[in-house]
C-alpha cells in the first residue's frame, strides 16, 4: 500500500527504522540523495532490485526532480 507523507511523519518512520529509497537514475543519485538512502531506479523496480529491502519494516520511496 502506498501513500503520500508529509516531512513530520517521514522523519519519525525513519527514526522507527524505515528503509529511504532514491528512485531517481543512478546517475542523479550519485550526483545528490538523502543521507541513508539507497538507490531503487524507478525504471528498475521489480522483485529482484527490491529484495535488498527488509519486507518487515516500512520503505519510504522519494524523488526529487527539479526539471
């Protein structure tokens, strides 16, 4: 299930231990990403490229594209 979420509540599932994913290209991510994050590219995202996630805790997806 996905939602949107505000900064507040980001903040308080990371410090209860969510996972911060970069969706971005990979080239974007290296370039600029949260710190924590680990990059998923969207264009990627399917079972295999998740599987490094924890199923047991929640997973906070973000992008952030200026253009």
């Amino acid at each position: 299930m996905s939602r949107a979420v505000l900064y507040e509540e980001v903040r308080k599932l990371l410090q209860a231990g969510a996972q911060l994913v970069d969706v971005l290209p990979r080239e974007r991510y290296r370039e600029q990403h949260l710190p924590g994050a680990i990059n998923v590219p969207l264009k990627e995202l399917d079972a295999t490229t998740t599987a490094q996630l924890d199923r047991s805790k929640p997973v906070v997806a973000y992008c952030f594209d200026a253009l």
